[in-house]
C-alpha cells in the first residue's frame, strides 16, 4: 500500500505542515503502508529541507526503514516502511 502527501497548499504554514507529516506517518503505520510519497513541491528548496528535518527526528525515524529522495524529481520524497510477522 502506498500513501500519498501533497504540501503544495500549506507550504506556509509550519505547524500544519508537521501535523500533516505526522498524521500520514501515523496513517502509514496504523495501514502498515509499505510507502508514503511526500511532495514538497521544487521551489526553493525550504520545504524539502523542512520535511527531511521532520524525518530526522528520532521519535520518528524509530518508526519508518529509510527516506529516498526522487533523483528523477527534485520535489518528491519516498519514506519507506518494513514490516514483518503478522499485524498486530
């Protein structure tokens, strides 16, 4: 299962950036999501940087195996997830 965000329309606002990160991290989770796509969007880079320092966290890169950033696509970044034995 993958799971898709699109910041584009919140770009601005920090706070709700972070909750929306976080809410599809949970989401992902929760689903047992084998992948989230976050797009950041090109512009200047800021939010991209933003959402890789969000990743970073410890309490949250405890919950997902590895981050890649799209060599095709500036704007686009891929967290994936691993999951093993039956769901609990």
């Amino acid at each position: 299962m993958k799971l898709k965000l699109d910041l584009h329309e919140i770009y601005n606002r920090g706070d709700e950036i972070d909750r929306a990160l976080r809410e599809v991290i949970d989401e992902a989770v929760r689903k047992r999501a084998t992948l989230v796509e976050i797009i950041p969007g090109k512009g200047s880079g800021q939010l991209k940087k933003h959402v890789l320092r969000y990743l970073d966290r410890k309490e949250v890169k405890a919950l997902y195996h590895r981050v890649e950033k799209d060599s095709d696509n500036f704007g686009r970044v891929f967290v994936h997830f691993r999951w093993s034995g039956p769901r609990r």
